[in-house]
C-alpha cells in the first residue's frame, strides 16, 4: 500500500496495521548543507569509462579521509599499445562535491 513519510514523499509500509512494519521511501539527507555532515566513503574502487575505454577515472576512499582519482587515457582497442594514467588525491567531502560540479559542468559546455 503506498503511504507517505514524514516529508510528503510516496513510500512504501511493509508489515500488518498494529504490528512493527517496514517503511521503504526514497533516500534523505536532511542536513544537505551541514558542513558536520559525517562522510563514510566507501569500499574499493568505482570505475567510469568511455563507452570504447579510451578516458576513465577510478575513485578510490583512503581510510585517512582522502579520495584518490586515477584519471587515464588509453589507446582504443584492439592494438592497446600505449597507456598513460596520473593520480590526484583530494579531501573527502565537500571538496569532491565541488570537483564533481566543476567537471559536470565543463563537460556539459563541451556539448554546447
């Protein structure tokens, strides 16, 4: 049955009227601009690539609060021959939220 939560959004409750239920709703920062806000990071490595894997950037979450980013160029497929990757590290948090606006927004002036 499709309820709502505390905010107005559409959720949905899992479990019997009177009895512990479940409420599935959508994902919620309520402190979106507390600069206190607690960053966990993440395990591993999240890799984006071209469609043909010539550009890509790995992302990486050290446990000492800084998230390293390989950013790579490689030859297309199939000869491959040639590769050159650099790695940059940057705080974790706020400081990476803004390096992801300034490159979503050069790249969105690119296809202008």
């Amino acid at each position: 049955m499709i309820d709502y939560d505390g905010s107005g959004s559409p959720a949905v409750r899992v479990g019997s009227p009177g009895q512990a239920s479940l409420l599935l709703s959508g994902p919620t920062r309520p402190f979106e601009d507390e600069p206190t806000l607690d960053f966990r990071g993440w395990e591993g490595a999240h890799i984006w690539h071209s469609l043909y894997y010539d550009p890509t950037v790995a992302a990486e979450h050290r446990p000492n609060g800084y998230v390293h980013l390989t950013w790579g160029i490689h030859e297309r497929a199939p000869s491959e021959e040639w590769h050159f990757e650099t790695t940059t590290v940057h705080p974790a948090g706020e400081e990476m939220r803004s390096l992801a606006v300034e490159v979503r927004t050069f790249i969105a002036s690119l296809a202008e």
